[in-house]
C-alpha cells in the first residue's frame, strides 16, 4: 500500500467510525417535503441561533482581538444581546426581515451577525469591496430593512439612504452625524431586557450572500438555517475524521502547548471568512485575531504578538505570508496549521509550506457560495502527498460530473462537477431563471470542470464559466467588457484571465478603438469596479477584433494574438 492510499484508508475509517448509527456525526437519509431524499446530520443544530449559542459556555475565556481590544465570550454575548432587544424594539424588525452588512472586517461585524440570526432575521452581508453602485444594487434588490456600515461605506451610500425605507447603524463612525436616518452603534448598547422568544424554524431563510453574477449584477444565494447548520457540522465532522487519521501530527502540533488561535485575514462577506473562520471559532471556543484588510506584514507580527496558530487564506495570501522578507525574523513558533482555500493549491505553494513550517498541518477543500463552502476537504499527510486535488468527498454531499447535455458521466471521467448536499442554497433571491439553471431537484450545478478519481479524490480541471479567478475572487469578463466599452474611442473589448504564479489568474484585456491610451482606460475601470476587476494587462489591437460568422467576438483567439498570450502559455 503507497503512502497516499494508508493515509486516505485512514479516513475512510475514521469516517466510518464517526458517522455510524449513535456516533457523534451519525448520518442519516432525510425525504423533503417535494420527495427527494438527502443524507444530512440528524445531531445539528436545529436552526443557526443554537448552533452560534454554543459559543456561551466559554465565558471569560478571549474570542476576539483586534488591535489593542480584547473581547471575551461574555463580552461579545453581552453585545449581542443588547443589539438584539434594540433591533426588535426599536427598529421593529421581525422575523424573515433583511438585515444589512457593509463594513470591513470589525469586531461588529460578527456582534450583528449574530444579533440578527438571533431573532430570526435575514442577515446579507454585502462586499466590502465594492463599488457604491453594486452596494446600492444589492441593498434595494434585498429589500433591507437595515443597514450595518462603518464610516467608508456610509460615505458611499448616505445620499442613496434618503431615497430607500432603510435605516443605518453606525460603526466606528470618525465623523459627526447628520443624517437623521442613522444612529451610532453605541446607542444599540443601552438597551437591556429579555428578548421575547422569537421562534425559528429549521427551514425559515437565515442568509442572503451575494456572489459575482455574469452580468456584473450581484446575484444573492439564499440559504436556510438547516443549511447553515448542516454545514457547520460537516466541518466539524472533517476536522474530527483527519485528527483521527493524522494522531502523531496532531501529537507534534499540541507539544507546543499553545492555545489554538485563528488569524482572521479574509474578509467576512465571503464564506471562507464567515462560515470557516468566524462561526467554527465562535462554536468551539476559539481565539480570533481579526486584520481590517490583508497585509502580510501585519499579519506577521500578529502572528508573534498572539501566539496565532492557524491560518486561513486564499493562496496569495499564504503565499505573501511565507515568502515575506519578515518571516525569518518574526517568532512564528506557535503556527502549525494553514489552510488553502478560494482557487487552487498551486504546487510551487505547497512546496513553500513544507518548507518554511515544520510538521505543518496544512489543507486544502473545495466547496462554493452556493454550497456553503462544502462538498470535499483533507488536511495532514493526505494534503501533503496530494496538494493537487481538492479533499474527499464529504459524506453527506453527493457528487456528480455532466456532459454538456447534462447526462451523467461514469467515475473518472471529467464534466461539469454538480453537488447534491443538505447545505445547499435554496436558490438566488429574486432570480427565478438563474435559480432553475443552477439548482436543479437540489442539485447546484457549479460550472466548474473536474473528476472524482479512483482514490475518491476531488480534482479540479478547469471552468465551464466565464469566470476569471484572481486570489479567490470570481470576476466575470462580461461586467468589465461592459464598462471598457463606455470608454470614449474604445470600439470593441475582450477581457480574459492570464495565468499568474501569484494569483492564479489575473485579467487581461483587449481593446481596439481611435486614440486611446492603455493607463487612462485603466484608470477609467479603476473609477468604476474594485480594484481586483481592473486589469493589469491591456493590449491595444490596431485592428478590430476577431469574431466568427454570427459576430460574436472570439475570445480564446483574441487572447492568443495578445502580446501576453506567450507568458501565459509558459507559466
């Protein structure tokens, strides 16, 4: 037996062992109310409040850091109480209302996310990053009732807040108020009482998390709290499987006597940071240290000041972290665990791993919006000795691959990878035919290209959609393509991804027109789109640009009559 097969043999048992009949992740077969049947975990959670209360227990024992503030468990419940009675008693929100989140990453941010699930609210958190006018998309397509935003964003969207039935709550505001509509967060913290007893059901919608869509418009994944639970737990389940089959790592990892700690580098619109980081650490009593936004020497000396012990990121930034002229000087003795996750592992990553963190536990999963970030994951021995493929598959998730006429492709052959799991999104809010090509009898069909393997190995390939992945952020061509075309003297566009050793892909565009200059049209898109939709590369045709009988531009070629095409085809 080689050493990959032993390692995965041992997760296969572990698994075994954990999701038997009365285990602690035992699985079941559930029947929907439309009479198709899924394995979920019969021992979650019942709706997202409960799963988060676990987090109670652990009292004065430090949650959250962030600069010099320190926030115990008691401290950080004690706020989500208080914000709870205010949103019920002053801002009258009721049960299935949206709720509002535009801030970066704040200690906030987590107090009103918990404070809405609370009382059985939608929550919505919007992308930080973007754009006043995708921000004012999602609000008015949601419906918001509320908004949580710090002082930027509220620069962004105070005119647009006068327009809307929607009121705001102020974080960390730098400026004086003026507008009557918004209150300062402090004054939610006034408020005490016992909350009335809000019931919640397993299959009432609990989160509303927009992802990019093709159009530039934002579409919003809608999930249930049974959804959100199953995935939390599925989580758990995996970290149990691979400490079970991984015992003289973690034997190694827990000599050195630190307690665990996570750095909270991403952002927590995405479900990396919101599910994986923040949720998971709430539930099992885990140290969080936030950053406000990415930088890697920070990072750094967070690492040394509070003893962190796990990172999470999308490659480039793990990447940036290892490889920072800093790191040989900064004590990074208490780090042990890193995971992968957003786009995949490139080799040259994992081989930085290994080399820079001794008896590392590092993982990779794949897993997307739509499925809240679940379907495979491995972390250990398997992930070192198969840092290309993306986990096994996790035992409530059923995984399929498509030809392109939908028809079901034998195992090992490659297709559209779909996934049926009891963490699935309901479909997108207020997109009827968006949702019916996508979720199909509880199917999400993902637009990613891929196989399962004889290992049982997740691997993937490649893309069906037009979608460019930079650093874990999905951009689509179509929305940029849009905005170069607004350009004066830009006569036709073609935006495409170029591989990148760094980010994994980063945009390139072609443009044809009359007197127009490379660095003003990248200013122009910088003035419209956030910053990681602008591209970095921009080749100016002198001719026009190439399309086929129906007209429609050729983009595969236009990429490879780009002066960038050679360096993209060597790396």
């Amino acid at each position: 037996m080689t050493d990959a097969s032993n390692i995965l043999s041992k997760l296969d048992a572990a698994q075994t062992q954990l999701i038997a009949p009365g285990s602690p992740f035992e699985v079941q077969e559930l029947q929907l109310q439309d009479g198709v049947t899924i394995r979920h975990y019969p021992k979650a959670p019942i709706h997202l409040r409960e799963a988060l209360n676990a987090g109670r227990k652990y009292g004065e024992s430090i949650f959250i850091t962030y600069e010099d503030e320190v926030i115990t468990f008691n401290d950080f419940f004690n706020q989500v109480d208080r914000l709870s009675h205010y949103l019920i008693q002053e801002c009258k929100i009721q049960r299935g209302d949206r709720i509002a989140i535009a801030m970066r990453n704040y200690p906030e941010w987590m107090i009103a996310f918990t404070a809405t699930v609370s009382i059985g609210a939608i929550i919505v958190p919007l992308n930080s990053w973007g754009k006043k006018h995708e921000l004012e998309y999602s609000l008015r397509d949601s419906s918001s009732k509320l908004l949580f935003c710090d002082q930027e964003r509220f620069n962004q969207l105070d005119e647009f807040l006068e327009d809307l039935p929607l009121k705001a709550i102020l974080v960390r505001a730098t400026e004086k108020l003026q507008n009557p509509k918004v209150v300062n967060y402090s004054i939610t913290q006034k408020h005490l009482g016992n909350l009335s007893d809000v019931t919640i059901e397993a299959f009432d919608d609990v989160l509303l998390m927009y992802t990019s869509g093709t159009t530039g418009k934002p579409k919003g994944a809608v999930s249930t709290n049974f959804a959100l639970t199953q995935a939390l737990y599925n989580f758990e389940m995996h970290a149990a499987m691979s400490a079970m089959a991984n015992q003289d790592l973690i034997a190694k990892m827990m000599e050195n006597g630190f307690q665990p700690s996570t750095l909270l580098a991403v952002p927590l619109f995405h479900v990396s940071g919101c599910h994986s980081v923040f949720m998971l650490n709430l539930r099992g009593g885990r140290k969080i240290s936030m950053m406000y936004k990415w930088d890697p020497e920070v990072a750094l000396k967070i690492i040394e000041k509070e003893r962190i012990t796990t990172f999470t990121g999308a490659p480039i930034m793990s990447t940036h972290l290892l490889s920072h002229p800093n790191w040989k000087d900064t004590d990074t003795s208490s780090l042990f665990a890193i995971g992968v996750g957003g786009a995949a592992c490139p080799s040259g990553l994992a081989k930085l791993v290994y080399e820079k963190i001794s008896n590392v536990y590092a993982g990779t999963g794949y897993g997307l919006t739509e499925t809240n970030a679940t379907c495979s994951n491995f972390t250990g021995e398997a992930f070192r000795l198969r840092p290309d493929a993306s986990g096994t598959v996790s035992p409530v998730v059923d995984i399929k691959t498509v030809d392109d006429e939908g028809k079901t492709l034998p195992t090992g052959e490659t297709g559209e990878i779909c996934i049926k799991s009891p963490t699935n999104a309901r479909g997108y809010w207020n997109l009827a035919k968006e949702s019916e090509e996508t979720f199909k009898d509880h199917w999400v069909s993902t637009g990613d290209l891929g196989f399962l393997n004889k290992e049982k190995l997740v691997n993937i390939v490649g893309r069906i959609k037009d979608v460019i992945i930079r650093g874990g952020e999905n951009i689509y061509p179509a929305e940029i393509e849009a905005v170069l075309s607004n350009y004066p003297g830009v006569e036709e566009a073609s935006v495409y991804g170029l591989q990148d050793d760094a980010w994994g892909e980063i945009v390139g565009a072609t443009v044809f027109g009359i007197k127009i200059n490379e660095e003003e049209i990248r200013n122009y898109v910088a003035s419209q789109l956030a910053a990681f939709k602008v591209p970095e590369k921009i080749f100016i045709s002198e001719s026009p640009l190439e399309r086929n009988a129906a007209g429609k531009l050729l983009a595969k070629k236009i990429k490879e009559n780009s002066k960038y095409y050679q360096n993209d085809i060597s790396n």
